[in-house]
C-alpha cells in the first residue's frame, strides 16, 4: 500500500483531473446499464403499475440519460484538446448523477406493488443490482457514488419499514445495512483509484526523468568541446561523439563498429592498449588517419571501462585537437623571442599600469623591471610635452588603436632623448581594450643630426639668431597676422655705427665678439613675443607684434623700445683689455596692411639710413607723417620734463555753486610753454601719465592746492570755499600717496573738510578692497572724495555701497545733451534719485545754458559747475570775481 503522505510531489489538480476522467470514461457503460435495467423494470411493473406513471418514469430516465451522453460526449471532446475545466465538468457529471439517481429512488414508492410479491422482489434485486453497478461506475467521486446508492436504498428501505411486516422490517434493515457495505466499500475503492493514479504518475515521472537524464547524457556528450569514444577489448568503437568525427574528419556511422588499427594512426594504438591492462595512460603528438591527411596535433587520455562485477570490458578515451594551442605556442616563442629583440618594447594594462619591459627597454632607459613595473609610463616625462600633445595621442589611440610619433622622454639617469614612439592597442573580439603595447626606438643621434641641420639652415652660426630665410619666413606670417586681426606691428633695421673701424683696427675676431655681444644685449631688451634677426655683417632685425590698434599708439611703443635699444647699446663694450663705444642707427616701419616682405625690408632700410644721415645714433620712422608725429611727441616729452622745473604750470580755477552762491571751485591744470604757449590738457596730461610724470606733476598739484586753501583761510570772503583737484590712477595707486596727503595737509596748517580729491571709477574699482582700504585711511583725515564722470564708466551699485564717497559728480556728456535726448535726461533724473537714496550729495559739471540749470533745479540737483557760472580762470581774475558777483538766471552769483 502507497502512502500518499510521502507523495508530497503529486499535484492535487492532476489527482482531481485523473478521477474526474476516470468517472466520465465509464460513464458510457453505467448509463447504458442503467437505462436497460429501466427498461426491464418498465416492461415487468407495466401490468402491475399505472401504464401513464410507468411510461412517464421511463420517458423521464430516457430524457436524463441522452442529457448525460451528451455531457460525457462534450467531456471527451475538450479532454482531448487539453482544455477542460475540472470543477465545471464535476459539476456537470454530479448533477447528471443526482438527476439519475432521485428517479431511479423514485421507484421505491413509485414502482412497488402492493399486495404483489413477486413484483416487489423484482424490484428490489434491480435496485440492489444497481447499486452493486455503482461501485464501479461512481467509485472514482466518492460523492456521486453516496449519493447514487443513498437515493436507491433508502427510500426501498423506508418504504419496506411502512409494509407493517416483520420481514419487511427485516428487509428494510438489510437494506441499510448493505448501504453501509456499499459506502465502506466505496471509500476502499477510491483509495485504491488514488493509489493506482499516483503509481502512474510516479511511473510516467521516472520515465520522464530517466528520458531527461538520458537526453542530457546525449548532449552532453554530442557538445562536449572535447571527444569521447568507447571501445572494447578488440579496439572496436563501441560509441563516439559528434567532437570525435569532427576531429578524426570521419562521420559517426563509419567510426561506430570499427576497429582502429584498421584506420587509426598506429601512433596511438600503444596508448589504447595499455589501457586495456587496468592503466591510465595519455598520448600527446601528431596525428594522421591517412597517408595523404594534414597532420594534426593531439591530447588524448584513456581509462579502462568496467562491467559491474569491476571487471574491464574496453576503455574511454577522450580525445582534443590541440593544433590550434600549438601554433599559439609556436607564435608564443617566436613572440618571447621578439620581445626580446633590440627595441625596448613596455606592456601596460588599459590602465596603462606597466606590467612587463624587455631587457632593451631596461638598457635604454637604465630602469630595471623591478623599479618599473607597476607604475605609469609618466615615470618617464621630459616636460617637454603639453598636455595638448597626450590628448593628441589618447584621442588617437582610442579611435584608431594605434598610434605612433616622437616623443621625448627622461631616462633614469635624467638624460631626455629624443625616441620614436609606436603604441598598439590590445582588444577584446567585442572591441575592449585590455592592454597597450609599445616600442620604443632611441632617435637622438638623428634628433641631433636634424636640429643641427636646421640649425645651420635657418639660424646665424655667430649670435645663434635667426638668419635672413627664418627672418623673412616669421615676418611673412607676421603680416599675415597684422593684416587678418588689424592689430599694427613694426619692423626695426639696426645698424652698427663705427662697426668698420673696429674691424680695421682690431681684426674680425674683435668684430665677432662686439656682434655676440650686441645679441645679448637685443634679447635682454626686446619682448619675449618679439624676435631678432642678424641679416649679415652688423645689420640686424628686431619684430615688433600686437603693437595697438592705432599708428599713433603703435609708434610710441616701438618709440620706446627704440629708445631703450639706443641707449643700451650705446654703452661701452670690453673687449679684451680696452673698452669700445659703438652707437646704433634705427630705422622703423610700422604696417598693418597686407604688404610683401621685401617692401619692409627696404622701407626699413631706408628709414635706417635716414637715421644715419640724420647724425646716427638716433632712429627714424620711414613715414613721413608718422615720423613728424613722433618728433613732436618726443619734443613734448623732452618740454614736460622741464616744465616742472622751470615753474610752466599753472591752477585754473573753475566756480562751483549752489542755488545762489559760489561754494568751491575745481582747481585745473594748465601748462604755458615758453613757445608753444598754452597747451592744452588733453594733450599733455595722456603723455604725463604714460611717462609717469603725472606722480610729480600731481603731487605739485595737491601741495598748490593746499597753499591757496590756506591763502583762502586768512581771506574771510574766501575762508569757507572748498577746492576741489583730480588725482589720477598712478597717483591713487603710489603706496605713498596717503602720506603725502597727510603732509600738505599738516604743512599748510587747513581744515580738510575743504580739499577735495576727485577720482573716476575706473581708479577706484581696479582694487576695489585695495582702493577702499585706502580712500578709508584718507577719509579719516577728514579730507573728502567726489566721484568725477559719473554714468561713464562700469561700476555697479554693489561697489558704489562700499565706497567712502561724499559727492557724486554727473559727467558733462549727459548735462551737455538735456534739451536734446531723452535718454540723457532720464540719466540725470536716475543719477540725481539714486544719489539722494544714498544721501550723497550730486554736483552737474558742464552747465553752459538756462535751460539745462533750470531742468537740474526741477530735478533736485543741489550744486552746479560750467560756463553758466564761470570758465576756468588764474587765481587772481577768481578771486576778482569773488568780490564784484553779478545776475545770472535770475538769481544772484558771481561775476562770469
């Protein structure tokens, strides 16, 4: 007996699906019996029943048995399709049973004769007989088959306990007593079904499983990457894989059943029979099935094959191709010896982690593999190379796979050659790179060999400077260059005054020398963007680039790298044991169109020689016009430097006022040269600040004005003016200019509420802590500051918050436009807003008419400065003014 409780695998739905099939396949058999036995029992009670009950029952047991064919035949249709829905059908073959069964129970009163014996017999062995047939036929679903023999028996039985007769009582109770039977006997039955179930589930299981098992052995077998054959004592094949064939070149069926010495190679048949002795035994070699055939190299092991009493029957082999492995072994040799070969070859990871070098690796660079291994080839960098050239090649390599070029790099002994680089990169089929691979070639020799032949090419032996054909090739791109970006550049010719005495008096040698010295000189002078040239002889070239946007501004710059040349040059020489003085003539031409290389060249020769003629020493510009231009500013210079000295400049003062008095004045600087007379400002105070003598002429400047301040304090219509005076960015700047204010300050003995130091944005955002650290230290003297052009410039409202600042100064350029544009209008309102939001006094200079006063009144403009109310003036005609005031606009102020 099965115990199903160790059964744990059976599914519940595939036990339920088998009964409920079971049920159905005998349900043809139990309705055909049913309804023959209905029949019969029909044909017997006719004459002893109601013919209409007796026919009406039948038609009834009829009517329910063609439903339940149909059912049943519906059933095995869908079975047969995999389709069935197990609990519809049950409930479909259970109903079927119930109808059955409650007119087959019918019969117990409905088809018992009274008074008839015989009849009563009859009826109760047909219903007796069919619940014995129930067993069978309901066994598989206990239910039906309890339900089936219940509707039978029990109301036979009840109806014999109502007969009143002691043997029908006795029959009623053998009919409950055979029901009891029927319903043990029915569980005893369906367990028995289960049981014969689960031994076929189990047995269609194993079979399965020795089926699964058995084609997976194939497989395995037929895909093993390496070949498997059986043979017998007589060296017959008994079984071989698809690898075997594949590797023998022979199909299956002509290498099952043979015998190997008949085809085999005899080389393995030594190795084939010592296995048949109890041995394992292996052959490794080439390998021929034919005097014609490729030999092959194989790997192939035996083991002895037993019976079950351990007995040895034949032997396993299994046999590889191992051709392929050999001629990678064969390329791994020849590939060693290669390695080792005479150019240093590194091996890195995709990491570019080094993982092996060759001895001429080791030889060339003096790293051994020890002191290598593991790091970068970093290890090996010059700094000769940006970081724009490994790009370069990682790019490359990361695209190509490849790459190759001259490297310069840093042996262990701090040596740098020069080397040709190739690197390949090492990848997987899928395309990853795993590893690099390079070899190096030590090109020094030939580095050398090409640097001194471009050398002698393109550079001077003597001064190592670039000779006319690198001179010319430079300043072809130059104008280029110039003529693509519009920036003026310049070309300067020099010439050696006095060069050929020299070399008639004291030899070539001596002339040598002078030249070299001469080119150190030129390269401690010159820009590092510009070059020199020697075009033979003592000519030599310099090439000025990105000297400014304008001529003007280009020719002062190339002024004063002239300048500089000149008075270098021109100091004395030691040559040996005396001393040589040698002057220098220049010649200049500026250009910025596209020109040819030799029209420079000539012009600048002739500008040389012009310079020449002009007494030497000096330099000329081969513009006529810009020559001129030049003269005059260096005239002007000249002039400025004495201007101080000789007491030329002078303070104009200029009124400011408030609605109907003067408060201040601005104090401005005017120069009166002895010739020239007056020059004017825009003219000399750019060149003052680009001279840096803007630092002198300020500081006489702020010592001027704090005199007349102090003139003003004895003065009581001039005790309370304030005087204003512009500081400029180098003055700002000069790391004594605190100090110098505190001394005028001092030494004149004034209130500094009155001195004013006007600044322009730009002097005070360059550093804006710097700036204010400095206006803070200034302010705490009590000294005030006003910021001049204010809107010009391009500070914003952050800095303006930080700044020590008491006055705000709208710039002339808007004033001068109210009346004319709306927008400088709105500029002034916004200004005049935003100063009294900042409780900053706003003072407007440039006031010339009524109409642009009256609109700064409307506006809220406190303080006024033009020609309105006065033009600059010496101190005298101011002061006169002062004390003899006049009507303007309709109220009271000074005399104009």
């Amino acid at each position: 007996m099965i115990d199903l409780r160790k059964q744990p695998t059976l599914p519940e739905s595939y036990l339920r699906a088998e009964k409920l099939h079971q049920a159905f396949s005998v349900a043809y058999a139990s309705m055909a019996a049913s309804f023959l036995l209905a029949s019969v029992l029909a044909y017997i009670q006719y004459d002893v029943i109601s013919h209409a009950l007796v026919l009406t029952w039948w038609a009834s047991i009829f009517a329910v048995t063609l439903i339940r064919v149909h059912l049943v035949r519906n059933y095995l249709q869908s079975a047969k399709q995999q389709t069935p829905s197990n609990d519809v059908w049950l409930f479909g073959f259970r109903l079927g049973v119930v109808a059955i069964s409650i007119l087959w129970g019918s019969t117990g009163f409905l088809m018992f004769p009274e008074q008839n014996l015989p009849h009563q017999l009859f009826l109760i062995f047909i219903i007796a007989g069919l619940s014995s047939a129930a067993l069978v036929s309901y066994a598989a679903d206990v239910l039906s088959a309890q339900i089936f023999c219940s509707s039978l028996l029990l109301p036979l039985a009840l109806q014999l306990q109502m007969q009143g007769n002691s043997l029908y009582a006795a029959m009623s109770v053998a009919s409950v007593l055979y029901l009891s039977y029927i319903m043990i006997w029915l569980r005893h039955s369906n367990k028995i079904i289960t049981e014969n179930i689960v031994l076929r589930w189990l047995a269609h299981a194993r079979e399965e499983a020795i089926r699964v098992s058995e084609e997976r052995y194939r497989l395995l077998l037929n895909h093993s990457p390496v070949g498997i054959f059986h043979f017998d004592k007589e060296l017959s094949i008994t079984y071989c894989n698809e690898h075997v064939a594949e590797i023998l070149h022979k199909p299956t069926e002509d290498i099952t059943g043979t015998k190997l010495p008949t085809w085999a190679d005899a080389a393995i048949i030594p190795t084939l029979i010592s296995t048949l002795t109890g041995r394992t035994a292996s052959y490794e070699g080439p390998y021929s099935n034919s005097p014609d055939s490729v030999n092959r190299w194989i790997d192939m092991s035996c083991a002895p094959s037993l019976n079950v009493q351990g007995e040895i029957i034949g032997g396993i082999a299994v046999i590889r191709d191992s051709s392929e492995r050999k001629q990678v072994e064969e390329m791994l040799r020849i590939g060693a010896v290669a390695f080792e070969s005479q150019t240093g070859i590194m091996v890195t990871d995709a990491d570019s982690k080094i993982l092996r070098v060759n001895q001429a690796f080791t030889k060339m660079t003096g790293y051994s593999a020890e002191e290598i291994v593991g790091k970068t080839p970093a290890i090996l960098g010059s700094g000769r190379h940006g970081q724009a050239f490994f790009h370069t090649m990682w790019d490359d390599l990361r695209s190509a796979g490849f790459w190759q070029g001259e490297i310069w790099n840093q042996h262990k002994n701090g040596l740098v050659s020069a080397e040709w680089l190739t690197i390949s990169a090492v990848t997987t089929p899928d395309g990853k790179i795993t590893h690099y691979v390079g070899a190096y070639s030590d090109i020094t020799q030939n580095k050398d060999a090409i640097a001194e032949i471009h050398r002698l090419a393109y550079y001077d032996p003597l001064t190592g400077l670039p000779n006319r054909r690198l001179l010319q090739d430079r300043l072809s791109q130059a104008l280029a260059a110039s003529a693509r970006s519009g920036i003026q550049a310049a070309i300067m010719f020099l010439d050696l005054d006095n060069f050929k005495t020299l070399n008639d008096t004291r030899g070539h040698e001596a002339g040598d020398r002078l030249l070299v010295e001469v080119a150190k000189r030129l390269r401690n002078i010159v820009r590092e963007t510009d070059m020199i040239g020697r075009l033979g002889g003592d000519e030599f070239v310099v090439l000025l680039e990105n000297l400014g946007p304008t001529a003007e501004q280009a020719a002062q710059t190339a002024q004063q790298i002239g300048d500089k040349i000149l008075s270098t040059l021109s100091l004395p020489y030691r040559l040996d044991d005396h001393e040589f003085m040698c002057s220098t003539s220049i010649g200049i031409r500026l250009f910025r169109e596209r020109e040819t290389v030799e029209e420079l060249l000539k012009h600048a020769d002739l500008a040389m020689y012009q310079a020449k003629s002009a007494g030497r020493n000096t330099l000329c510009f081969f513009d006529p016009a810009m020559q001129t231009l030049v003269t005059e500013r260096a005239a002007l210079e000249k002039d400025l430097r004495r201007a101080l000295q000789n007491n030329e400049f002078e303070l104009f003062y200029q009124p400011q006022v408030d609605s109907n008095r003067v408060i201040g004045a601005e104090a401005l600087l005017r120069w009166k040269h002895p010739q020239r007379g007056w020059v004017l400002p825009l003219q000399f105070i750019p060149l003052a600040e680009k001279t840096k003598l803007i630092l002198p002429i300020g500081l006489w400047v702020l010592d001027q004005a704090c005199l007349q301040l102090c003139y003003w304090k004895a003065n009581p219509l001039t005790e309370d003016l304030q005087l204003a005076i512009n500081v400029s960015a180098y003055q700002f700047q000069h790391p004594d200019f605190v100090a110098q204010v505190k001394n005028a300050v001092e030494r004149y003995r004034i209130n500094p509420l009155q001195l004013k130091l006007e600044l322009t944005e730009s002097v005070m955002l360059d550093n804006i802590r710097h700036t204010v650290k400095k206006m803070q230290s200034i302010r705490d003297l009590g000294v005030q500051f006003s910021l001049d052009d204010f809107g010009t410039g391009y500070s914003s409202l952050a800095y303006l918050t930080q700044l020590p600042l008491d006055q705000l100064k709208i710039d002339r350029s808007f004033v001068s436009k109210l009346g004319l544009k709306n927008t400088d209008a709105v500029i002034v309102q916004t200004i005049i807003g935003m100063a009294q939001n900042l409780a900053l006094p706003v003072i407007a200079e440039g006031v010339e008419s009524q109409a642009q006063w009256d609109f700064l009144v409307t506006q809220g403009c406190p303080l006024f400065q033009g020609y309105l109310f006065g033009k600059p003036l010496p101190i005298s005609a101011f002061e006169a003014t002062l004390q003899a005031p006049s009507q303007a606009g309709g109220k009271l102020f000074p005399g104009t």
